[in-house]
C-alpha cells in the first residue's frame, strides 16, 4: 500500500510503467538503488521490497519527501530519503540502478515552478527542463556496469534523449512504450501544444516511453 499526502504527485500510468521497468532488474541486497523525483517514494518502495539493499530517494519537495518517509515506514523498509535538486542531493555517490519519472509535461513557460502541485509535472516549454538535466547528469552517479530507467513522454522528443544519453557514454534501449489518454493537465494545454506543433490537431492521448541506458563496466569496455 501506497499513502499519498495531498499535494504530491499521485502514481498513475507512468509510475507503474516504470514500476514494471524496475522490477525486471535483478535487484540484491548488494544493488544500490537511486529514485529521482521521488513523490511519494512509491518506485523506491518496490525496489526495497524487491530486494535492493541500499535505496536513496530525492525529491525538491519537502511534502514529497515526508510522503516517501511515511511510505518507508509503512512498508517497513529502509529508505534514505532526501530533499534536494536532482543528482546535486547524491555527489560523490554511486548508484547500480538510477530510476527516475521526472517532470515532462510541457508547460506554458520555461520558468520552472518553486512550489504547488505544478512542479510535479511542469518541464519547461518543451518538457525537457528535468529530462535534459537528469541526461547530462545521470553518469556521474551510476557506478560501472549501472543502469539508468528513465521516463518520459514522446512529447518531449525521444531521440534527442537517446543522443544525450549516448554522448555522456551510455548505451540505450527503449525496454517500455505504452499509449495513454491525456490526462487534464494535459488537456488544457492542447491547444498551445498544437500551436507549437508539439502533438497534431485532435490528438487525445501520448505514447510514454522508458529508456534503459547502461554504463559500461570494466569487463564489457573495449580496450583502447
Ligand atoms: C512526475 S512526479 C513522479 C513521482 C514518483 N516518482 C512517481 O512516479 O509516482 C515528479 C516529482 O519530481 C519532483 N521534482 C521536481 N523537480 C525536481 C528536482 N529539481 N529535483 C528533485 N525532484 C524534483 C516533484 O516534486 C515530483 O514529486
């Protein structure tokens, strides 16, 4: 069971899309596991239940973090939780498995939200504000061999992500496409999204993807 706080980012469909995604991970009590933009710590919970021994989740939110706080203690499970902006909260650390739904949703302005429910999805004018962050940023906390699980909608351009990810060392895989209906966030900016040509006239639902992007570990890099 999950507990929501009002105000924090209810999981839906791409929770559990990512959920799956994780959970195809073998994860030991030797996998550190990293949760980026936590919400309610539901991701962090299924990777500590599933076996994962070392789970650290991050989210900017302070009512975030008291929810997956609150979820860790419901579920009996051990989870470091921690206020901070993305990979800043976690230097120096690195992580097996780096597991992120992050804000994607394009907003009316670049101006990111500092507080209210919009900072759970709000990404920039075009969604990318976290999703090219956590890109840049992702490697320098997965230890050799780790993997990074990321969600995002196809909105927001999904090979440009892949080539990020690649140019910082990763090789990617999409592992889970699923179309869904626009919710109603997403509804009252179809018309903006229209003008900006970011989905076509008529358009009622958005394709999520997940990458999976590895970091090459010593025995599977080429010797140069
Ligand atoms: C789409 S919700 C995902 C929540 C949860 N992982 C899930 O799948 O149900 C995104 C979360 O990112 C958090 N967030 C937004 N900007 C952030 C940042 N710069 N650093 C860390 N977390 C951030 C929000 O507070 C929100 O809880």
């Amino acid at each position: 069971m999950i507990v929501r706080l009002p105000g924090v980012y209810p999981p839906q469909q791409d929770t559990s899309l990512l959920n799956d995604a994780l959970l195809a991970h073998s994860l030991t009590p030797r996998t550190r596991v990293l949760d980026l933009c936590a919400g309610t710590g539901a991701l962090s919970v299924a990777a500590a239940k599933a076996g994962a021994g070392h789970v650290v989740a991050v989210d900017i939110a302070r009512r975030a973090c008291l929810n997956a706080r609150l979820n860790a203690v419901v579920a009996g499970k051990r989870i470091d939780v921690r206020r901070g902006d993305l990979t800043a909260a976690v230097q120096g650390e690195l992580f097996d498995v780096v597991v992120s739904n992050p804000p994607y949703v394009p907003a009316w302005g670049d101006e990111l939200p500092t507080t209210g429910t919009e900072r759970a999805w709000d990404a920039g004018k075009d969604g990318r504000a976290l999703l090219d962050r956590i890109a840049l940023s992702c490697a320098e906390v997965l230890a050799p061999g780790g993997t990074l699980l990321l969600l995002q909608s196809a909105l927001c351009g999904v090979q440009k992500t892949e080539a990020m990810l690649e140019e910082c060392g990763l090789t990617v895989t999409v592992v889970a496409r699923s179309l869904v209906p626009f919710g109603p966030v997403m509804r009252s900016r179809r018309a903006v999204l229209e003008q900006r040509g970011l989905i076509v006239a008529g358009q009622a639902t958005e394709e999520l993807v997940v990458f999976r992007a590895t970091k090459s570990s010593p025995s599977t890099s080429t010797m140069g």
